[in-house]
C-alpha cells in the first residue's frame, strides 16, 4: 500500500527525510518542520550549489534532510541542536556525508562558520537576536523563517497586536523579504541580503 503524505506519494520523499522523520517519531520529537516548508528549503539549498548552507534548531535532522535534498556537490551544510539526544539522531543520518556538519549547542556556535548563502533560522536568534542572524547572512544570502501565522493586516499581526519580530524581518533595510503561505494557517519569511546598501 502506498502511503500518501501532504498529497505526495511517500516514496517520492528523499530517504533522508523519511530517515529524519522516523528519528523525530522515536524520540517523540513532534516540531519538525511541515512538508510545504521542507520543499522551500531543498529549492533554497538547490540555489546556492557552492554555498555554505545553515540551521539553527536541527530537532531530529528533518528540516536538516530537506536542505541536504538540495545541496550541491562544492555546498557544506552546518546546523546546531541544544539537545544532544536530538543532535545525536540527526548526525547519525548524515553520518555518511562529509559535507554536512551536526553542531551541539547553542546557536552561536554557528558564527563562525558565517557568512551563509542560506540559513534556515527555525531555533536560536530567531527571537533573541534577530539582528545578529541578519548579520550572518552573507550578501546574497537567503534568509527563511517558518511558523508564523498569516496575517490579512499590515503592519501584521498576531493575537490582536503587531507583530513586531515579524515586521523587523519584512523591513529591515538590508533585506529583500516577503512572507509566504506554506499551508493555510501558516507562513514563512524568505529573505534575501542586499548586495550593498544602495542595492537591491
């Protein structure tokens, strides 16, 4: 029998995914990301073919398996995980890809790899210090952010009020943004560094 999965047959999901998933579901690990985002993340590694790719938050390695779905053969990929039960799963799918490096603790750790062609920010920095994960992008480089809830409004909003990390991402003055739908109830930011001040 065929299993069906966000409407795709799951043998057309890279074995990589469906290794990470079946390590999030051992560890009852339940926020990886969604499908629709997975797919955004392989089409932004795709992009960068030579590129240093990042992530902040591995969580079992799902998100990590869609960038890696899409990495070129001259692209490293580096993500961090503060939980090293969570971090030890993830390595042990890409245990047999040297271009791909599993990090265990906090976010920061990923500074100096920096600057990034693309950095998946789903953990660390994302709320705590945005400015510092703009900073680690390099000129170019794709910024992408999920879980936020869409919002018919601008300035956006979130439970009645603006939502203000949002809106520091969609109009920071050296990014190019614009937020997505990736299911009807969610959306993410994508975000491109501007090539220098006066560019876009």
């Amino acid at each position: 029998m065929l299993t069906v999965k966000g409407g795709m047959a799951e043998h057309a999901m890279p074995p990589r995914v469906v290794a990470a998933e079946h390590a999030a579901g051992e560890a009852g690990f339940n926020k990886s990301c969604v499908l629709e985002v997975g797919r955004l993340l392989g089409l932004a590694a795709a992009a960068k073919p030579h590129g240093v790719i990042a992530e902040s938050g591995t969580g079992s390695g799902v998100g990590t398996a869609w960038l890696h779905s899409g990495l070129g053969a001259g692209a490293h990929l580096v993500t961090v995980e503060r939980d090293e039960a969570l971090a030890r799963r993830a390595a042990g799918v890409f245990a047999d890809d040297d271009r791909v490096g599993v990090l265990t603790g906090d976010w920061r750790l990923l500074e100096r790899h920096a600057p990034f062609d693309v950095f998946f920010c789903d953990g660390g920095g994302k709320r705590d210090d945005p400015e510092g994960v703009v900073e680690l992008l390099a000129p170019g480089g794709l910024l992408i952010l999920d879980d936020f809830t869409p919002s018919p409004h601008w300035p956006p909003r979130f439970g009645g009020e603006v939502d203000e990390l949002r809106l520091f991402y969609l109009t920071h003055p050296v990014l190019n943004a614009t937020e997505v739908l990736t299911t009807p109830t969610s959306s993410a930011v994508v975000a491109s560094r501007r090539l220098s001040p006066g560019r876009s």
